[in-house]
C-alpha cells in the first residue's frame, strides 16, 4: 500500500520494547489527557505538530472540498514525518499521503501520493493559527491551490498517541535491533482501545495485560528483546555473527476515515528478521461509533453477496491495472474476497498484504469499489 521507507517513517502498535538500559529509549506522549470523548471530538495538535499525534485538516482543492487525516510520527533527524489519508470530493479512492524526501518543516508542509504509477507532492506553507496553503503539482494534469484549516470531524473520536522508539545493542557483538511504535488510544472510548489491542496482540496477551496499552506493549517488547539476545547470543558463541541478525520492528497507525460515526483505521506493521527485505503488512479495520462494533462484511451486504462481491472486485483490479488477464500483473487468476478492508463515505478498500496476488515490489495492493458498483447487494 505504500513505499517500505514511507512505512518505516510513518511508526506510522502492535509488539512494545521493554526498555532494558538507561538512556536506550526514546518516549513521546502528545495529547495525553484523559477527556471523555464528548469533551473532545478531534485532536487538539495542530500544525506544525511539535510531537507524534493525530490530527485532522478540511478545505478545498480547486473546486474540490478537501480532507486530510494525518498521523505526525516520531521525528526524523529533527524533522517531524507525516503519514496521512486525502479524501477529495470529486475523487472516489482513498489517497495514502507520506512524507517524501523533502520533508516537512516548521513552516512547510510537504506530501507526497502516488496515483496510476506517478508521483504527485503536496507543498503548503504553514500558517500561525495552523492552517496550510499552497499548491498540489502536477496531479491530474494541472496544478492546483489548495487551502486547509484544523477541524473537527463531526461524529468523529480523538486519539493520544503512544510512541517508543528503540535501538537495542547486545555486548560484544555489532548487530542492532530496532523496536518502535506509534499507537493511537482512543481518548474516552476504552471499548475501541481494547479491539485495536486485540487485532494487535490477541486476546489472550492483552488480558494477561489487563487491556493495558502501555503493560501490554512493555510485555511484548520484552519477548522480541529477548529473542534478539539469544540469536545473537547464540551466533557468538559460534563465531561473529552475520550483518543480517539486525532485526526491526516498526508499528503505525494510520487513519482512513473518522466522522459520521464511522470510524476506519489501519494498523500497520514492518518486521525484519534478516534476509534481502522485511514485510511489511496493514491491518484494516473499520467501527460504528454510535453502536460501537466493529463492522464486518455480513455488516454492510445482504445475504448471499459473495458472488457479485468478488465480481466487482475482479472488474476493478482489471480495470486498476489495464489488463483482461490479471496473471499478467499478479500472481492470480482472480482476486479472493477478504475481510481486510475499510470503508469511507464512498466505498470501500481491500488491502491485500504483499505476496499474497502480488510480487512484493507492488507493495500493498489496495482494490476500491465505490458504493455505486455495490449497490444490488447493500443493506
């Protein structure tokens, strides 16, 4: 779904790092209070974002009506990296923003988004009171102004963020691992905190830490610290150990969709453990604010979809990559239904993780189908 180094900035939670020595571990809370939800229904952060946090910006782009869903992570060589979601009136898909090689600074904003295989920046300058002007290059053609403000999702939740970075040396040895997360807790709303934990870790480990973000990461960061002392530990004894026993973990947050008492939410994850790359993969999940439950494709199709479901989908990859034979781009004859997926106002997003149609070059395939195509078998 998105370039490996844009995923290895964006920190964009899932296993936490105990911290084992003094001075190894960095961590940053923003927007930390404890409010109920109905005191706050957006993140208090705005820009230029001075620590990680969750923040949400609306405008326009042209005619457009705009609106933007960015996670500010960790800073990288003093500069804060931003992941985000652009939603565009007179656009259906979803687009995935990232921070590019020029990166954002205390009074430039700057995004870049692929479409159809083009690489496409947003540049803004930073006003004072938060918001961001400036102009979208190149993207369908023509460059266009665009003009955001903070603002408040109607029907829409907060979040704190939750943040570790680490870097882990064993003695004697030159090998490092990496460990670092950026959770995002739902402010107020413990029922929502506790299912993202449980996508994460599973239900078992998150009771053992009675459904508490911070024992629970501390706990799963123990076994991966400890798992790299022993390989290493275990190398040394048989002679230097290879370059490639650098083991990183990186865990993110990015936010899709966050109003109208929908809330959409992609849990993302890179794992290193040797070899030529890592593997990175995102959980997508999508929730009923109002009845608070998790929404599942029974949840949103009449009985009996899956044929015109897969149908759709199969016409849309097509489509997507301009091909009758979708052998000559992936690995499958046909694109299977999963349950990874999120929905926005216009449709939803299948997110296939890589290998799994495709060559790990392609990264994520994410395939869109608007309501529009699903509407004979929508409840």
């Amino acid at each position: 779904m998105f370039p490996i180094g844009k995923f290895i900035l964006s920190l964009p939670g899932i296993r936490y790092l105990l911290m084992l020595f003094p001075g190894i571990l960095l961590l940053n809370q923003a927007c930390n209070s404890k409010r109920p939800a109905s005191e706050q229904t957006a993140s208090d952060c705005q820009l230029p974002a001075k620590s990680p946090c969750y923040l949400f910006l609306s405008g326009k782009m042209g005619a457009a009506e705009m609106q933007i869903h960015l996670v500010a992570g960790s800073p990288e060589n003093g500069k804060i990296m931003y992941d985000g979601t652009m939603l565009l009136s007179d656009h259906q898909a979803p687009i995935d923003l990232y921070s590019g090689s020029r990166a954002s600074t205390d009074s430039v904003l700057m995004l870049s988004f692929e479409e159809n295989g083009e690489e496409f920046q947003l540049t803004g300058a930073i006003q004072a009171d938060g918001s961001v002007e400036g102009i979208c290059a190149g993207f369908r053609g023509k460059n266009e102004k665009f003009s955001l403000r903070p603002g408040i999702q109607k029907g829409g939740i907060a979040f704190r963020s939750l943040v570790k970075d680490t870097t882990f040396r064993v003695e004697g040895a030159v090998q490092e691992a990496f460990f670092s997360y950026h959770f995002l807790d739902p402010i107020g709303e413990n029922w929502l905190s506790d299912s993202l934990l449980s996508a994460i870790h599973g239900d078992s480990v998150c009771r053992a830490g009675n459904w508490d973000p911070q024992a629970i990461f501390n706990a799963e960061g123990k076994k991966f610290s400890e798992m790299f002392r022993d390989d290493v530990t275990s190398a040394l004894a048989a002679g230097p150990p290879a370059e490639t026993m650098n083991q990183e973990i990186h865990h993110g947050a990015q936010i899709y969709s966050n109003e109208n008492g929908r809330l959409s939410i992609g849990l993302t994850e890179y794992d290193y453990f040797g070899g030529a790359h890592g593997i990175m993969f995102t959980r997508c999940m999508s929730f009923d604010l109002r009845k608070k439950t998790r929404i599942h494709l029974n949840d949103l199709f009449r009985p009996g979809f899956e044929q015109e479901l897969k149908a759709a989908l199969n016409a849309a990859a097509r489509k997507k990559y301009a091909v009758e034979n979708l052998q000559d781009v992936l690995f499958v004859e046909e694109i299977e239904i999963i349950e990874n997926f999120y929905t926005t106002e216009k449709g939803l997003s299948f997110v296939y993780s890589p290998y799994e149609i495709a060559p790990f070059t392609m990264g994520e395939p994410v395939i869109f189908l608007p309501y529009s195509a699903l509407k004979n078998i929508l409840k």
